[in-house]
C-alpha cells in the first residue's frame, strides 16, 4: 500500500473512532440532566412566595396610643391593632402566633419558597394591621397566613378560620381564599388535637368583613384562630412547643395543597 493510501485509512479510522466518541457524549449528556436535577427544581414550593402574618406584637402593651389610632380597613375606621390576648398564667397570643410562624417559615422554606413575614421578631410595635397587608401584597405573596389565637370566653374551645368578604381590592381573591381556607380547616382536623369551635362561628368558618388584615390584602388568605387562650384545655395545647410544630406542620400542609394541588406525603 502506498503512503498516500496508508494516509487515507488512518484517517478514516480517526474519523471513526471521532464519531463513535461524539456519539457517547451526546448520550450521556442527554441523559444527565434527569440524573443531576437540581434539589430545588424536586422542592413542591420552589419559585413560590408566602406571606406569614403572625398578630400583634410582643411589646404592643407598651404604646397604647400607637395602638389606639385609627386606619382605614377598607370599609371603616379601626385601631391600628391591639395587644392580643392571653392565657389565664400569662402566656401571650403574641408569642404563640409567633413560635408557630417561626417553625412554619423553616418548613417552607425547606420546601423551597421564599417566606415574608410582617414583623422579624416579638420583641417590637406594630405594624398597623393595614401596613400588614401592605407588606404581603408588595411582596407578591402566591398566599398568606395570619395566625392567631382567640380570646374567647373561658369555657369555649376550638379552631376558626375566618375568610374575607368582597370588599373591593379583595374581589378577586375571595373564591380562591375560600379554596385555602377550606385546606386549612382540614388539615387543622386532620393533623392538630384541636376540634372546630364550639363557641364561634359555624363548623370552624366564619366571614369577617371588618378586618384590615383580610379587606385589605390582595392576595389569597385566611385568619386562623387556631384555639381559645381562657380555656384551660386549649391553652395547655397552645403553650406546648409540640403542639405549636404540629399547627405549623398543618398550615404547611395546607399550603402544600393549595399551590400544587397534592397533599404532603404522610399529611391530611
């Protein structure tokens, strides 16, 4: 063979083995992507923002004429917001809507969404309860929270949700507010040890058309009146660490099912 045809063959043997290298690496790079996703592309919550309104504030008793004056809630005046209530030892509504916003921040977040909250900590004032919704709908929240506990009287027990009525910049989010509410309401029965209230509104519902928190806000969202501080019962499950993880385990959940329209593996 001569030079020039020994040429030719190792060239088209390199050629060969070229092709057969290229086509390799087209295969595992097409299939590598299924293999190394990212952790946040499998989170449920991944690209989503919550809004997690935890009421009042631990040092709100120390201004009362901060918390005495007026805003406008979107159909009449009323205080900029209250104390909160408490247990009959002294445990304040405050800290709890804190704690448990506090552990359902981290599981939000572990499931991939952004978490704004209206105040950072329990140490502070305010804000108003309009600046509240303020803050959520600046934020673009995809939902919102507000979590409270009642101040009913002493021998009522249970949970409520309270959902809003059309007022104007809430029309469009009230039927998809009432979707929430409802997973809500059964992941409350489902993963808390608390019932519906025996004392407030109808089968753990009410419709609240006089709270800032709810006319105001743009976004979809319920107040959760989560048990009755006065009542010895329901204040020793609001007080426990255990307890406050498990209503955030449950507002999670709800969440969850709201956004992506499947429960939590293990929940509800």
């Amino acid at each position: 063979m001569s030079r020039i045809g020994r040429s030719r063959v190792a060239l088209v043997g390199l050629s060969l083995v070229a092709v057969a290298v290229a086509t390799f690496a087209t295969t595992v790079a097409s299939a590598a992507p299924a293999s190394h996703a990212t952790p946040a592309a499998r989170k449920p919550l991944a690209g989503k923002i919550i809004g997690i309104d935890p009421g009042h504030n631990g040092r709100n008793w120390t201004d009362p004429a901060f918390l005495n004056h007026q805003i406008w809630n979107g159909r009449e005046w009323e205080d900029c917001d209250t104390t909160g209530t408490q247990t009959a030892g002294g445990y304040t509504e405050a800290q709890f809507n804190f704690n448990v916003a506090t552990y359902l921040r981290a599981m939000l977040r572990k499931e991939g969404a952004k978490v704004v909250l209206t105040r950072p900590n329990n140490d502070g004032l305010g804000p108003c309860v309009n600046k509240r919704s303020f803050i959520i709908n600046r934020a673009h929240a995809n939902v919102a929270i507000d979590i409270h506990a009642d101040g009913g009287p002493a021998n009522g027990r249970g949970f409520t949700v309270l959902e809003p009525v059309a007022d104007g910049p809430n029309d469009h989010v009230i039927r998809t507010s009432d979707d929430f509410g409802a997973f809500v309401h059964q992941a409350f029965l489902a993963d808390t040890p608390f019932r519906v209230s025996d004392y407030y509104g109808s089968n753990g519902y009410i419709s609240r058309d006089d709270l800032a928190g709810l006319n105001l806000t743009t976004v979809p969202k319920v107040l959760i009146e989560c048990g009755n501080m006065p009542n010895p019962e329901d204040a020793a499950l609001l007080t426990s660490p255990s307890i406050q993880q498990k209503i955030a385990r449950a507002l999670n959940a709800a969440i969850v099912r709201f956004l992506t329209g499947h429960w939590l593996p293990g929940t509800s």
